[in-house]
C-alpha cells in the first residue's frame, strides 16, 4: 500500500481535514489526530540495534486503548509494529510497503471511530506566562 492511497481513503471518512502535527501530515476529526505520517527517528532506529528497522512509508494511527492495541498487534498482521516510544500510547505504526490493504483500511476506520468517540479535545486555559500582558506606554513616546 502507498501513502497516497493512505490519504485517498482517510479523505472519503465524514468531516476529515487534513494538517500538521510534529511537522508530519496528519488526518483529524473533531480536531483529535487519528492517522499521521510517523516516520522512524534516529533515536528509534538506533534502538533497533543490529536489527534492521522497518523502512519506507510509515504511518502511524490510534486506537481505542492500550487492550485494543494489545490485540491488533497480537493479531501479528504484516506491517503492524510498534515502538519503544509508543510505551503505554494506544498507537501503532504501519509499514506500508508490507501491509495489506484491507488491513490498513480496517485499522484506519477504527482509529477514526475511536477519535469520534473521545470527541474534540478539551480547550486548555492559557497559562500565566502564555497570557499576553497590556503594552507598556514608552515616557518617550508621549
């Protein structure tokens, strides 16, 4: 599978928008990212170690929580893996090259479901420093 099928079928789901998040594209609904682009970093390749790490296209989605993840990685499906960094995160990655179609579809409209089910994310009050203080009026300027 290719990431431009990835895109195609993520954009026919109801009220999917497209944006960035950590520099990578990423499909939201209800402004909650379900599906994004995640390719490996140094530091996880490195930790593969003489193990060769995945390669190519790799996407990255959530699930419904750490047991539904739990069980679709030990479903064993080809592509499907995760990684130190997902540690206790209800997400996995998907090497495309190896995944089949059907299988990442499936594990697309889960993650989208999943996403619809938490609803947006709650609006955070800006903190004390984020809050822009009023301009100070130069002595000067007067």
């Amino acid at each position: 599978m290719k990431l431009a099928q990835v895109a195609a079928f993520a954009e026919t789901l109801p009220n999917v928008t497209v944006g960035a998040r950590w520099n990578n594209k990423t499909w939201l609904v209800n402004e909650r990212g379900f599906l994004w682009q995640r390719p490996l970093t140094k530091t996880d390749i490195e930790r593969y170690g003489e193990t060769k790490p995945p390669s190519g296209e790799i996407i990255a989605f959530i699930t419904a929580g750490l047991d539904a993840k739990d069980a679709l990685l030990a479903m064993e499906l080809p592509g499907f893996f995760t990684i130190q960094h997902f540690n206790n995160y209800p997400g996995v990655l998907v090497e495309l090259r190896l995944a089949g179609v059907r299988d990442v579809k499936a594990a697309i409209r889960s993650a989208y479901e999943a996403a619809l089910a938490m609803g947006p994310p709650k609006k955070r009050k800006p903190s004390a420093k984020s809050r822009s203080k009023p301009a100070r009026r130069s002595s000067r300027a007067r």
